[in-house]
C-alpha cells in the first residue's frame, strides 16, 4: 500500500556521531498547517499509511494533533518513528497510542550502554531508551526497531539482535551507514559491505531460528549470499517523501541505491535492485560488486542512474 513519508522537522534531542543531517538543516522544519494540507492531499491520492518522522518527531507539541488527524483523514496505518527517550515517560506511549499512532517504530542504535550514550552524545540516554523501548512493547501496539552497521556497531551487532529478541521485538531492520551530508567526511564509520555480510548471517540465522523478522537495508542482494531474502528496498513501494524542502517519491533519495555498475549487467537481481548507493562507491569502488558477480574487476565503473 502506498506511504506518505513525513520528515516534520529535523531537529533532535541528541547529536548522533554518525547523523547526516547539518546544524543548518536542524533550523528547517514543516509547519502544522504544511502538513495537515500535504496529508489531506495524499490521502486524496490514495495514500493510506503515513508515517512521521524526523529528526525527533517526539519533540513537536502538534505531534498528537497530527496523528489525530491523520485517524480522521482515515489513514489506516500512522507510524511515529522516533529515537524512543520520551518514551520513557509511559504517558507519551498511552496518549499517541490512544490518539491513533498504531505502529511505532524506534532507533536503538545499539544495545550497548556505553557505546550508545557515546554514539548519541548524550549522558544518560541509554536508560531512558531502554526504557521506552520497553514502555512501547508493554503498550502492545505493533513495533519496529531499527539499528545501524557502523564500524563500532558491527562487532556488537549480534548480541544486539539477541538483547532485542529478549526485550520482546519481533522485527529489525539493520541500516548501513551513510556518508552523505553531515556525515560525509567520518569515513572511518563505514566497514566494507563484505565485512559486515558475515555477522548480518549469523544475525539472520539467529532470525530465522527464532521467528524473528530482520531486514537489511541498502546491501545489495549479491552481496547476501543465501540470504537474499532479507534484504528490503522500501523505495520499490509506492512511497511520497515530505520534507521541509521537497516532496518527492523515496527512491529518488541520496539514501537510496542510485547506481548500477558494470558487474550488475545480467544480474538475476537486476530488476528489483535498487542499485548501488553512489556515497559507498566513492569510498570503496564497485570491485565487491564483480567479485560476487564473478565478473572481470579490472574494468572501469560504468554507472547508470537506477531506474526502479
């Protein structure tokens, strides 16, 4: 079913170390009535799940007026995607749940508490997001969580996805990391796809094992192996992004795959990729995408914009 995607703003009650959104997008923000119009607009076009996000989308004061309205306006799927430390106030789960939000979906980050409160640049923060991460599944609304493959998250990204499985989660989409904008020059936050491959297997072995959905986002399906079933490209739904700035459909983003390269023609994945992300060929070039195609390496890249 088609998504309204609504970025409300992008500022945030922490700095995570490896965010791409500047001091200066910090300052942008939607107002109540440029949402409001762009939800009733959407809806008329058939759009039946919206989602608000952000930064911190917790942090608006029209944030439960939004998700009320978008109940009236009949959306039959409201997800409020958030870091979840206002969640540890229960209070803030009850009102948007009883407001309307019915999927809540939450950034954990990693499930380590030093390195959590480090990543985020926050004290304290790690207690709080436990909290609310536990406050959400007590609520009994339906929850996803996300967490992000960084250098440092990487090698804890396992004991992780067993911490969230005990917690009570049921479903996680691993997130690579972005060199894009604020986050552009930390090159030393991402790993090599193909060094991250091996522990995302044990993470979905652990998954399947358990009856636990996880999804991998932004890894091309060559590079999965045995585990193609997992990788997930939401920008192959129907899916109307909104930001301070522009409106445009989710596949277009920068944090999308953009391109494909030589080794992805004949491709049996060729036509539901969403290729490769342009900010990773720059840092590591497309010599992983020939050696899982088994194609020759030695050739220059040559890149066309996807298309799906």
């Amino acid at each position: 079913m088609p998504l309204l995607d609504i970025i409300l703003g992008y500022d945030c009650n922490v700095a995570c170390d490896y965010c791409t959104i500047t001091p200066a997008m910090r300052e942008r923000a939607l107002t109540t009535d440029a949402i409001a119009r762009a939800m009733k607009e959407q809806r008329a076009q058939g759009y039946d799940r919206v989602s608000f996000t952000g930064g911190e989308p917790t942090m608006r004061g029209d944030l439960l007026g939004l998700v009320r309205y978008a109940s009236k306006l009949g959306f039959s799927d409201i997800k409020v995607q958030s870091n979840g430390l206002l969640y540890a106030q229960e209070a803030n789960v009850t009102r948007l749940r009883d407001a309307g939000c019915n999927n809540f979906h939450i950034s954990i980050h990693t499930h380590d508490p030093d390195l959590y409160d480090e990543l985020v640049r926050r004290p304290g923060a790690y207690q709080m997001m436990v909290a609310g991460l536990r406050n959400t599944i007590s609520a009994g609304v339906p929850l996803e969580v996300d967490a992000i493959i960084k250098a440092d998250t990487l090698p804890r990204l396992v004991d992780a996805t067993r911490w969230l499985h005990a917690q009570g989660v049921g479903r996680l989409n691993l997130w690579f990391v972005s060199l894009t904008d604020n986050n552009r020059d930390n090159v030393e936050s991402m790993p090599r796809m193909t060094e991250a491959v091996p522990t995302m297997a044990t993470v979905f072995d652990f998954a399947r094992a358990n009856a636990m959905t996880v999804r991998s986002l932004h890894v091309p399906r060559c590079l999965l192996g045995e585990y193609t079933d997992h990788a997930f490209d939401p920008g192959a739904d129907d899916v109307c992004v909104v930001t301070p700035e522009a409106t445009f459909q989710l596949h277009e983003s920068k944090l999308a795959g953009q391109s494909f390269v030589a080794a992805c023609d004949g491709c049996k994945f060729r036509d539901r990729c969403p290729g490769v992300r342009d900010d990773y060929l720059e840092m590591y070039g497309d010599a992983e995408i020939a050696a899982a195609r088994g194609v020759d390496s030695s050739r220059p890249p040559t890149r066309q914009l996807a298309t799906v």
